[in-house]
C-alpha cells in the first residue's frame, strides 16, 4: 500500500516538478492534450511566455503589479489550456468557460490595472468576481502541477483568515470581510501580484530560459563525461561520478526529480554494474542529485525568494551558498568513498557517451553559457540581466558551432520547453503569494514570533524545532513553498534568538531542500528508486544515512558565518577545514571504516572530535583534529599489522 501510494507522489512530481531556476523537458503526464489544437495553442502560448519576458529583460518591465499579473495569466492560460483531457463534450464546456473566463480577466487587468490598485480599499463587484475566481484557479493548478498538499496548505490559511477570529488565546485573528480579503488578495501588491510572483516572473523565468537551452545544446552529456572521465579509474568510480554528475548538473538545474531523471539514468546502473546493491545506488543518486539545489550559480527558485526576502543581490546569495554546498556533496562523496573500500570495490572501466569534437563544441557552448552568467553577476548585474546576456552568448556560439548546428525550430522548441517548464514553478509562487497574504492581513507571522518569545526556549532547541518544521512542510510542497512558509513564520523567531539573518535564511533554505531525501515522504528517493528497480523505503533510509553527515553544516553556519564566506580570509580557511574534518569524522562513523572496521570506542571518540570540530574556537579545533588523527592513524597501524600478517 505503501508502494503504491508512493508511485502516486511520484507521478504528481514527475508531471510537474518544482523545477527552480532551470528544468529539463519531461514527458506530459498521461492526461496533458497532446499533438492536438489545443497543444498547439499551448505551444504558442509559451513562446509567447518567452518573447515577453526577452523582450521585458532587453527594455525593461512595466509597473511592477501588471508585469506580475501578465506573467500570471500567461501561466494560469497555458496551466489550463495544456491539461486535462478533452473527450467528453461536458470537458470541452468546462475547459471553454474556464479558458473564457481567463481570457476575461487577462483583458480587464490590461485595461484597468491602475484602477484595479487605486481601488483597493474599495473594491468593485467585478473586483471581487474576477478574484474570487482567480484565488481559485490558482488552487486548482497548484493542484494539478505542484500537487493536493500545496493546494490543501493554501486552503488552510484562507480558512484561517476567514475563521480565524472564532480561535481562542493568541492564535485568534481578526474578523475580515470577504470583500477586504479578496482586495487584500487581488488588488494588493501583496499576494497574488506579491513578492513571490515578482520573484518568478523577473529573475527565476530567465534562468529558466537560459536552463532549458543549456540542456538543449547537449549540456548533460558534456556533465556526465566529464564526471566519467574525473572517476573513471578510482574506487567507486560509478557512484563518485553519479556525485560529481549531479552536482555539475545541479548548478543548471534548480530541482532534484529531474536531476535523478537526467543523470540517474546512466549513474545507477554504472553503480550497480560496479558492485552497488540497488538499495545504495539508488540512495546515492538521490542524495547527490539534492545537493544540486543548492549548487551555485543556478541554485532554486527559493534561492531567488530569499535574495527578496533579505534584500540581498543574487550574486551575493550565490557566495553565501558555495561552502555549504560543497561541504554537502563533500559528505556524500567521503560516504560513498568509505562505502566502496568497505565493500572492496575495484574500479569500473566506464566510456564516454560524446566523440572528441562534440566534447569540445558542446562544451564551448556550455562555458560561453557560464561564463558569461558568472563576469556579469561577479561585476554586479542583475540576475535577469546576466541570465538574459548568458542565453544570448550561449545562442551564438550554439549558432555558429559546426556540431549540432542551432535552427529556429530547435531554439522555439527550447523556448517552449522553458514556458511549460515554467508551469509548476509559477503556479507553486502565485500559490505561495497567497499564503504570504493570509498571514499578512491576520498578523499570523507576529503571533507566532510572539508565542516563541513566551516559550523562551533554549536556541538549540528552536533551530532544531526548525529543521523538523522545515522537513515535515517539504513532504508535501515544493522546496519554493515550504521554504516561503518557513521563511515567513520562522525567520523572525530565529532573528529574535540573536541570529544573524542571511544565516537564518540560509538555515531553512537548506532544510527546506532536504525534505526530497527525509523520509517517510522522500521524492527524490522515490524517483532513484525506480530506476534501480529498488524498494522506496530502504532507498530513502539509506540516502537519510549518506546524508547525515552534510545535516551538520546549517549548525555550523549558523554560529559560524565565515562558512558563509563572511569575515576575513584567514577565519574562513580555518572554518571551512574544521568544518570539513568533522564532515570527515561523521562519516566515518555513519560508515564504521577506514582502513578497516573502526571499534565502538573509537566512534564515540569521533563523535567528541565531530563536536570540538563543529563548536567555534581554535582551542576545540585542536582538540578535534588531535582525536581525529589518533583514530585514523590507529586504524592504518592496524590494516598494516593485519597486511603483515596476511602475507
């Protein structure tokens, strides 16, 4: 039973990931109507989608809440024109009126959207229709491309703001009228026309672009032979390069169910091929393929949100993020290193899927791509305007390269491919956009913050109270959603404790990202699941174990911003190596080898070097690394004195 309601979380993610800045092209979920009029109108609409928001990045947008809603309906257009299956007659009359009533709506905000915002304590009967009518439409598409959970998170909070004034004690709301909520929701710059969509419909959509042609131009090759050719000859080759692959391929794409579909396919039976049970293949692909969401320059669509939320430049998000993101993969690699001499694994003689020349002009598209992103948020654009000018250096040397030459058809295929792509990232934002609203017009945000300060618990206590809040809201949501949620009702209570905020959001935004591998609810486990042909439970408890190490970090840099690559030089180098020897020590624990089996005693010593490592200050630095050569050099005398004895 378990099985088979997994499959079914599965497929809703499949059919519509939460794809981040960047997704590859996936197959249309069984019901989408394809090859068929209604797909072609589709098609045109996500060109559309794409020739606005080019043309928007070249020039510049309109007033901030029209950009916002033409983006929406846009996406609410293709959402609803793309899905659902046209065979009875009562369908098509469902779809007409539904189409009919968007179309209706995309004109009257075109027409009246400076009247629509002055209007907003005072809204119209067609106000109010019209946003009745699109806060439920919105839910309905949450529904089908992000999945019921988000939708079921967004009815909550609308319950709350239309019942809560009936609670008791500090969690009662004030009693709103239906025609204040609906104008706080429509009119307002605050929900539905609210940050989160700004964020989608600015930085997210062009790095979505710029995504789908990287992976068009043959850039997944160009990723998983470079990893093969980095581990072809070592111990545990296979599932290093399934690390190394997805970490590459994680810097492009901003989601890890169609990182585990790109590399996973190739990556797993390589592992399994090489001597990997199925179980840990499987839990290496997925692990490896999470880290990917937080892999600069191409991080998730939360990595933008928190860029909003602490008023802080993309490019300076992206800095935050580097240590900690290798410091996870980090992790995962030692794990899967230790695992493999555990195991007595021989290296796997692996070939490369590209010749020499198509290596060299794929990967001259793929650099002309990256580098261009890099220079331009290193010397301080936007984020839209880098991704803008990266896709554009990218088209032109894809145009020009003699190898897989680019065509109009292949670059409106693309383009295409990044507005469907954009379906489930815009419609979990709009959806978001109006869980932000509800706790805006109720004070829930403050009544929370409140209710920590009374409790007055200890800060150890409250950080881990987040990283359960952080995993239980990813079960169900996208990282975007859960992270928006966690950001809006926990990041004040965390600041309130004295933390700093870029660590605080940098905090919920990495466990947000780690609910894909927690289980019981593990998607990403899921999906490596069923391409090792393995059990989805003993696949996630296994990723939960390979990742254990990398769950240290967010407790690290939370006290200790240089990981963040904040303060000076030689502070960070001194961090980044503390916090990589207890990286080190913990896997040796969760492993129990290096050199051979490492005694209990000498675990729990490690678990008291992983603890020195971790806490600020040279003094327990010491300490640590003093423990931690001790075991590992233990251990090497005694596989010697065994050699010895052996030969």
């Amino acid at each position: 039973m378990m099985l088979k309601r997994n499959d079914k979380l599965l497929q809703k993610e499949l059919e519509s990931t939460d794809a981040g800045p960047s997704s590859t092209e996936t197959a249309p979920a069984k019901n989408w109507v394809q090859d068929t009029p209604l797909w072609m109108v589709g098609t045109a609409i996500a060109i559309a989608l794409g020739a606005y928001h080019f043309a928007t990045s070249f020039v510049g947008i309109p007033q901030a809440w029209l950009h916002r809603a033409i983006h929406m309906m846009l996406v609410l257009l293709l959402a609803y024109i793309s899905f659902g299956k046209v065979k009875k007659p009562i369908r098509y009359l469902e779809k007409g009126i539904t189409v009919g009533f968007l179309c209706l709506a995309f004109a009257y905000i075109l027409v009246y959207y400076n009247d629509i915002q002055l209007r907003a304590a005072f809204p119209t009967t067609l106000d109010l229709v019209i946003g009745t009518g699109l806060v439920a439409l919105v839910i309905v598409a949450c529904w089908r491309y992000v999945g019921p959970a988000m939708a079921w998170v967004i009815i909550a909070f609308c319950l709350y703001a239309v019942l809560g004034f009936l609670l008791p004690g500090r969690l009662k709301a004030p009693q709103l009228t239906f025609s204040y909520m609906i104008s706080y929701l429509f009119n307002s710059n605050f929900a539905l026309m609210g940050s989160t969509t700004g964020v989608a419909a600015t930085s997210v959509v062009m790095f979505v672009f710029f995504g789908a042609l990287l992976d068009k131009s043959g850039a997944m090759k160009v990723f998983s032979d470079i990893s093969i050719m980095a581990t072809r000859r070592i111990t545990g080759g296979p599932a290093k390069a399934s690390v190394i692959a997805c970490a590459l391929v994680g810097m492009i794409q901003g989601n890890s169910i169609t990182n585990v579909a790109t590399t996973g396919t190739f990556a797993i039976p390589l592992m399994k091929r090489a001597g990997y049970s199925k179980e840990f293949a499987g839990a290496v692909e997925a692990t490896a393929a999470t880290g990917g969401m937080i892999m600069p320059p191409v991080m998730g669509a939360a990595a933008f949100l928190m860029a909003e939320y602490t008023s802080t430049p993309y490019s300076k998000i992206i800095v935050y993020a580097i240590v900690p993101a290798l410091l996870y993969y980090l992790g995962v690699f030692l794990a899967v290193h230790l695992r493999a001499l555990r195991w007595g694994l021989k290296p796997v003689e692996l070939e490369l899927s590209l010749s020499k020349k198509e290596m060299l002009w794929q990967g001259l598209t793929c650099l002309a791509g990256f580098l261009t992103l890099i220079v331009m948020l290193v010397a301080g654009f936007s984020a839209t305007r880098s991704a803008l000018f990266a896709t554009l250096a990218l088209t032109l040397v894809w145009v020009i390269r003699p190898v897989d030459r680019l065509t109009l058809r292949g670059f409106l295929k693309a383009v295409e491919s990044g507005g469907r792509g954009m379906l489930s990232v815009s419609t979990a934002c709009v959806g978001a956009g109006i869980v932000v609203g509800c706790i805006g017009m109720t004070g829930l945000g403050i009544k929370i913050s409140v209710l920590a300060s009374i409790v007055n618990a200890n800060v150890w206590a409250v950080l881990i109270m987040s990283m359960v809040v952080c995993i239980i809201l990813g079960m169900g949501l996208p990282v975007t959603a859960s992270y928006v949620l966690a950001a809006t009702t926990l990041s004040s209570v965390l600041t309130g404790y004295g933390l700093e905020l870029i660590p605080v959001h940098m905090f919920l935004l990495y466990f947000a990202t780690m609910s894909a591998i927690t289980p019981p609810v593990a998607l990403a486990s899921y999906a490596a699941a069923g391409i090792a042909d393995a059990s989805p439970n003993k696949v996630g408890w296994q990723g939960l174990v390979l990742v254990l190490p990398s769950f240290l970090v967010p407790f690290v840099f939370i006290f200790n911003q240089e990981l963040l690559l904040i303060g000076n030089g030689l502070d960070i180098i001194l961090a980044v190596l503390s916090a990589s020897a207890g990286i080190f020590a913990f896997s040796i624990i969760t492993e129990g080898w290096i050199f051979g089996k490492v005694p209990t005693p000498a675990r729990v010593l490690l678990g008291v070097a992983v603890v020195c490592l971790l806490m600020v200050g040279v003094a327990t630095d010491l300490i640590g690394y003093v423990i931690l050569a001790a075991v590992v050099l233990t251990n090497y005398m005694a596989a010697r004195k065994r050699k010895k004895e052996l030969a």
